[in-house]
C-alpha cells in the first residue's frame, strides 16, 4: 500500500477521504484503502450502538474522539478557507458527552400489530426500530418502549406519526404529530400515559397546531438562572452541556461589555447569562413573549423587541449604541444584519453558528469591513454527527 492510500480527513457528509481524493464510507483518518476495502488504523474504533451504521442519527460512530474533534475544527477552518478568510487560534474542541441529548425528533410509523419507532436509516425513508440509543438522554429513551403501546391505539396501520421530545424543568415535553386522538378513550389513554410517566407536558398536533392535553404545572426551561416558559416546538440548544460551552464562549468574546444587543436571541440562552444592560430582538412571537414573561419575573433588566432582523436588521447608527453585539442567526446566516455590522463601531462580536458555510460568508464581510477575527470554539454536542457548530470572536482594532 501506497501513502495514496491513506484516508487522511474525513468529508462534510462522513466518508474518509485518500491522500489521492478518493471515498470511502466508514473510514477513520490513519485508515487504509486496499482494493476497496477499509483497513483499520488507530482512529478506528468499534461503534457503541447496534444500529450503526444502519440508523441515520449517527455517522461518526467509528472515529475515536480525537479524529471527531479534528472533524468539527476541520470543517470550520475549511469553510472559511473557501471564502479566504485566515483561521484564527482555535479552542479544543468541545464534544458532548453519551447520553445527553435532551431534544429529538424520532419518526413512529404503525405496521400491523407493530409501531416503529426511531430515526429514518440513512438516505431512506424506511424508519430504524429504536432497541438502544447512545445519544438521547436517558429520560427521553425510557419513553420509547411505552409509546410504542400508546401509538398502537392512535395509529392506524400503516400510518405515520412524530415523536419530538425536549428535556424540561420539570420533565419531558412530549408532542405527538400527525396524531388524532379523538374520543373518550384516546383522551383517557394520553392522560393515562402523561401521568404513568410522569411527563411535564403532553400535547397533540393533528395538523392545526399543537394541542396542549397535560400540564400540571407550566413548563419552563432554566436560561442563565431564570425559569423561561417553554413554548410549543422552541428552539433549544441540543444538550446542556454544549449550551454551557457555547455561553461561555459568548461571556468570554464579549468580556466587559456593559451594553449588548443579543440578535436572535431565541428564549434568551445568551441574553439571560450576560451581565450588564442587554437588549434580545427575535423574530419568533412566542419566544418574545416567553422570554418577556420571565424576565418580568426576574427582575431582570433585559429590554425585549419582538423584530425579523432579515427584515428589519439593526441599522448602523442603532448598532453603535451597543460595546458588544450576540448573534445566533438560523443556518441561513445573517447576511442582512452583518452587512450593518460590518460598518458599525461595535467593539466586540460574538457570533454562534450551526452552519460553517454560512458563518464563513458572513465572518468575511465582516473581515472585508474592518474587524478582526480573533478566535474560535469549535462545539460538536450532536455527538456522532456531522452537525458542527461554534462560537466565534471578532474585534473592531481600536484605532479605527
């Protein structure tokens, strides 16, 4: 064998990659490709789940943690080669640790006397019983087994169905879509099942919305110490864990500043865990609103505008207000608002990205406007992914 054949990286969607370009599913950096077949190297490990490679949700199981952290930092840094901008020092990458995934969305589908139960197998539609899982958090695994008996009285054969989970305050937030649970007995049969299990909040959207069926006390989400109503279907950071890390990133990137306007800012995951006067815009009614009722609560002097910052960004001139700005945009990026920000004075950005492609095009304008980029915190907490995402720091040099 050749140093050609060498699998010397591995690609955005998994595979490894040769020294010689070619693909390879399933292969680990330090691995080998002789006549098609993958030879194992030191980074190759044994996966932790039966269901790999077979289930969708992981990619990843047979690289060691080493080669997955170098995964998550190489994407970034590749990404923001393409659009020429010079890598800064990164952090050590953090991963999330087994077992902690406290959202997920699983597919259930009723075949006879059967309800599956799982992640779709990859590129297929054709659902991977769920028997073990080594990302989801306990509490929303011990779920599975159960739903399975629930679902088999709500579904009709060969029908469809989601199962989308968030770990709460108070326990599990469980929606049920494509659902109809119409009658005395389904309705006995959810309030049965909410109670047996303890759950936080069990709802059902048969197409028009979620439709709250328990909730014994209102459901929250704990932000930077304060309580936040949970609503239908918010967004949440996948694990605690990889939240912690990226809020000390943000605290880190935007250290002394006594102002700061927090841009998509969702419940408030970094606005509630910055010191100082912030100001949260989000696009979202029931964050907003969620988000305004807990800070009223607190105490706290956070100023909330519900404002779409793809239509509405902050101008220039609002943006100077501010000694440091958060932005946390979707995976599309924030092309809009960074085009303001690009020509403002804000001393300190900390930007937090999904998406590397999209931070990249946005971090070079921001390059492009003057600002420096002075670090990055590569965060992988969809353990086993490709999903990557970061914490970025720009600074404005103060001479200019």
């Amino acid at each position: 064998m050749s140093d050609a054949d060498l699998i010397v990286r591995v690609a955005a969607r998994g595979d490894g990659v040769t020294a010689d370009g070619r693909h390879a599913p399933l292969a680990a950096p330090g691995d080998r490709l002789q006549d098609g077949i993958v030879v194992a190297g030191p980074h190759h490990v044994a996966p932790v789940c039966r269901h790999f490679p077979t289930c969708g949700g992981c990619l990843l199981q047979h690289l060691d943690m080493l080669s997955q952290a170098r995964f998550v930092a190489d994407r970034i840094a590749g990404a923001l080669a393409a659009q020429g901008v010079p890598a800064p020092p990164f952090a050590p990458t953090h991963l999330s640790p087994p077992h902690s995934r406290r959202r997920a969305s699983l597919r259930a589908e009723r075949r006879g006397k059967r309800v599956l139960i799982g992640f779709s197998e990859g590129g297929s539609h054709r659902i991977v019983d769920m028997a073990e899982c080594a990302i989801l958090a306990p509490e929303l695994f011990a779920l599975v087994a159960p739903l399975r008996t629930l679902l088999g009285g709500l579904l009709a054969d060969r029908r469809g169905a989601e199962v989308r989970m968030t770990l709460a305050d108070q326990g599990v937030d469980l929606l049920l879509a494509k659902v109809a649970a119409d009658g005395l007995a389904a309705a006995e049969a959810l309030t049965d099942f909410a109670a047996r299990h303890a759950l936080a909040r069990l709802a059902i959207d048969d197409g028009y919305g979620p439709q709250t069926r328990w909730e014994p006390q209102p459901v929250t989400v704990t932000l930077g110490g304060v309580a936040v109503p949970l609503p239908h279907n918010a967004f949440l950071q996948a694990t605690a864990d990889g939240e912690a890390a990226l809020v000390a990133a943000v605290k880190a990137a935007v250290d002394g500043a006594a102002t700061v306007a927090d841009l998509f800012a969702g419940l408030g995951t970094f606005a509630l865990a910055l010191p100082g006067r912030v100001y949260a815009a989000e696009a979202g009614r029931d964050a907003v609103l969620a988000l305004k009722a807990a800070v009223g609560a607190a105490g706290r002097p956070l100023a909330v505008e519900h404002r779409d910052l793809y239509r509405r960004p902050l101008m220039t001139a609002d943006l100077d207000r501010f000694a440091a700005v958060v932005l946390d945009p979707p995976r599309a990026g924030a092309a809009e608002q960074v085009a303001q920000l690009a020509s403002s004075r804000v001393p300190a950005i900390a930007y937090v990205s999904c998406n590397p492609s999209s931070f990249a095009r946005d971090a070079a304008v921001l390059v492009a406007g003057g600002y420096r980029l002075t670090g990055i915190t590569p965060v992988g907490q969809f353990r086993w992914s490709t999903h990557v995402e970061l914490c970025a720091a720009f600074a404005r040099p103060v001479s200019e």
